[in-house]
C-alpha cells in the first residue's frame, strides 16, 4: 500500500480503480479542505515553475476555482475583484521590474 495524504481531482479513484488497485479516500470538511488546497496550490506552482508548461497553470487555476467556492465567491465574482485590482493598480502587460526606489 502506497500513503498519498492529498487531494486529488474528483475522478482519480475511479481511474485508480480501472487500474484494478483500490483507492481509500474521505470527504473533508471545509477547513481542511482549504488547508489541502492551500498544499496543493503549493504542489502545482512547483510543477509550473519546474516544468514551465502551460498544463500545470490549468491545474493551478482549478485549485484556484476550488478555493473560491470555499469562500463562497463566484467566478465572476473574482473576476470583478481582479479587474477592480487591475484599475487600482495596474497589470504585469508592461512587464515592470522596479529595481529602487530613491528617498
């Protein structure tokens, strides 16, 4: 038996199991399952930043979409919030690099 203690996607253990092995799994409750996503949002920015592939920033965007639901903020919710902070202040399209500031 091999010890994961992670979250995965929803259809892992039937894919698990169309593999004739036998996936034990729970159901957490909200705060855990914040504390596992935070993991796991760490897990996949790892991959990104490893693999520089454009798949893991897929990941990281589900595990994002994971963790607005459990704050209870819709999509486009967020996406209200993200332009509202674009507005404030600004984007990364000009790919600024602010090396000082001068007192």
């Amino acid at each position: 038996m091999i010890k994961y203690d992670k979250l995965v996607r929803d259809r892992i253990p039937e894919i698990i199991e169309a593999d004739d092995k036998k996936a034990l799994t729970r159901v957490l409750g909200i705060e855990e399952t914040k504390n596992y996503l935070g993991l796991k949002l760490k897990e996949e920015l790892e991959e990104y930043l490893t693999s520089n592939q454009v798949e893991e920033l897929a990941d990281l965007q589900e595990v994002i979409f994971a963790l607005l639901e459990c704050h209870g903020i819709t999509r486009s919710e967020f996406e209200k919030i993200r332009l509202k902070k674009v507005k404030q202040r600004g984007a990364f399209s000009r790919k600024l690099l602010l090396e000082a500031v001068i007192e």
